[in-house]
C-alpha cells in the first residue's frame, strides 16, 4: 500500500515498484496513468505467459531439461519494453533458475539457430559441478524446442537477443566466443585460414599441451 484516501475510505496498492515513482497516486498524471495502466497489464499476464510457455516446453528446461516445474521460469526473449516483447510463447524460453539468471544477465546467450553460446569469462572459470556441468557443458548444445512448432521460439526474436550477448562478450578479452570447456580440459578452435587448434588438458594425471597434429608438447617445468 502506497497511499490511502481515509474520507473515501479507498487505499492505492502499487504491483509494481516502479509505480512507488509516481508522486501523487490518487491524482496521477496522464502519463503516469498510461505508465502505471500498462505496467498493471504485463504484470496480469506473466502468470498466463509462464503457464504457457513452460507447458509448451513439456515442464522443462529448453536448455538442461530439468523437469521440476517449481524450478523453472518463462523467460522472455526480448523483454517487455521491446516492440516485439510481447507475452507469447514464441517470445519466451522455458529455463530454470540458473540459466534465466544468466540468460537474462548475458551470462549465456542463445543462437537464431538454437546454439548455446556461454560467457567467455564464465569459461575460464574453474569452480565445482554446477559450473562445469550447470553452465560450462551447455555450451555449444542445441536447446530443445517445443513439439508444437507453431511454438517454437522466434528466430529472428532470438538474433535481436544474440547481438546483446555478442555486445558483451566484444568487452571481454582473451577467450573467443567459440571457446569449449568439457570435464576438466578447454580447446580453444581458432577461426581463420591456415589456424591450428589447441587443446589444454587441465587433469592433474595428464598435464600435457597437446597439438592437433599429434605432436606433444613437452611438459612445463615442475609438471
């Protein structure tokens, strides 16, 4: 409750925190009333969006299929302030927790051909299983599509999203957008003509840099 009439006998509730801005409730402006009008709206229907995407999904995530629909959201492609964000199915992605999160803080972006694509600083992380099998394993995987097609996410919905992703990782040096990270090793692809591709194995037991052609490096001092 943001403001309360006693003599009328009414009170003002704000559903969203952005209408705690608006000065004076009971007598908003023109604009604030078309501001807070259609804020009240998208809010009535994210319940019906999430139900409709994350049904369409098969109650799954689209990109690690956990089925555990306490855990899972409806994530939009592009968001609600977007020309093209409206509350349909083909603009929302049913995630989990962890990759809403991060899909929503470009942590991990998504391809128009349904290619996941992580954060290069989130790929050279080392940390526990949640990382590497959470985040760093789906990177390069095709998310999974609803059976209706007619529910299949928008592709050129999903380029628009991309090229925020790409935006970041265009600040983030050193690791290429097409860098791998699978149980304990990064290869490392190298885009051009005539370029070689690396592999760093990262297991204790096998410390070794080893090149495509199958010549091995010798090992580090100390190694």
């Amino acid at each position: 409750m943001i403001d309360d009439d006693r003599d009328a006998r009414e009170f003002v509730l704000a559903l969203d925190d952005s209408l705690r801005l608006i000065a004076d409730p009971l007598n908003p402006t023109t604009a604030e009333r078309t501001y807070s009008e259609r804020v009240v709206k998208q809010r009535l229907h994210q319940r019906e969006f999430r139900a409709r995407v994350i049904h369409a999904y098969g109650m799954q995530c689209a990109i690690c299929e956990l089925n555990v629909p306490l855990l899972l959201d409806a994530a939009h492609i592009l968001p609600d302030r977007h020309e093209l964000g409206q509350p349909v199915v083909q603009n929302g992605l049913s995630l989990c927790k962890l990759h809403h999160t991060a899909y929503d803080h470009n942590l991990l972006g998504i391809t128009r051909d349904l290619e996941v694509r992580l954060d290069a600083s989130l790929l050279r992380q080392s940390g526990g299983p949640m990382l590497l099998h959470g985040l760093q394993d789906m990177h390069g995987e095709r998310i999974t599509t609803p059976s209706r097609r007619r529910d299949h996410p928008d592709r050129e919905r999903l380029a628009q999203r991309y090229l925020d992703f790409l935006a970041v990782q265009d600040r983030t040096p050193d690791t290429p957008h097409n860098a791998r990270v699978r149980h304990g090793s990064v290869a490392v692809a190298q885009a051009g003509s005539g370029s070689s591709s690396l592999t760093l194995n990262t297991d204790p037991e096998q410390k070794a840099l080893t090149h495509r052609s199958g010549t091995r490096m010798p090992d580090a001092p100390g190694q």
